[in-house]
C-alpha cells in the first residue's frame, strides 16, 4: 500500500513529514499499544503541536525498512553472564 493510495499526499511521489498516530498504525499494521512504546522509548520521533502527537514519517519508514533499520539493541538482562558449569565424570 502505498501513501498516494491513501491519499496522504497530494503531489506526486512526495512523502508527508509527519503522521498521525492513527496513521501510522494503518501504514505500518502495528497496534496502538506498540505504537505507544515505541514512541516513549524514542524509537519513533515525534513533534508536539498543540495536543497533537505527530510521528515523523522518516523514524516511520526507518522502523519498517530491514536495511534502513537501526542495529538491533541488546536487551538489558544479567550484570554479568552465567558461569558455565562443566559435567562431572
């Protein structure tokens, strides 16, 4: 699906700037609890304007592009790693 298909843009071949939330789901498939998180651990940037919360389309397609995509980041979990405990004979 592409965005001049949902009427986002009205010149040929332009990508819009920003999102809106409701947008984004549709774009992308993801649901509005994932969007959420997404949004508060920064991985989609947003602009504020009024009480309105835009996504920018370029975090937007960077999420959703394999090659685009930012390196996948360690999840947090153990201070050190476990200690190998070898079979006894």
């Amino acid at each position: 699906m592409s965005i001049l298909t949902r009427g986002l843009s009205s010149y040929e071949g332009a990508k819009p700037l920003t999102v809106t939330v409701a947008t984004a789901k549709r774009l992308s498939g993801l649901g509005n609890t994932t969007i959420r998180a997404l949004i508060k651990d920064q991985t989609l940037e947003t602009v504020h304007v009024g009480r309105r919360t835009l996504i920018t389309y370029r975090s937007l397609e960077a999420l959703l592009t394999p090659c685009l995509a930012p390196q996948a980041r360690p999840r947090p979990g153990r201070a050190r790693p476990r200690k190998h405990v070898e079979a006894v004979p």
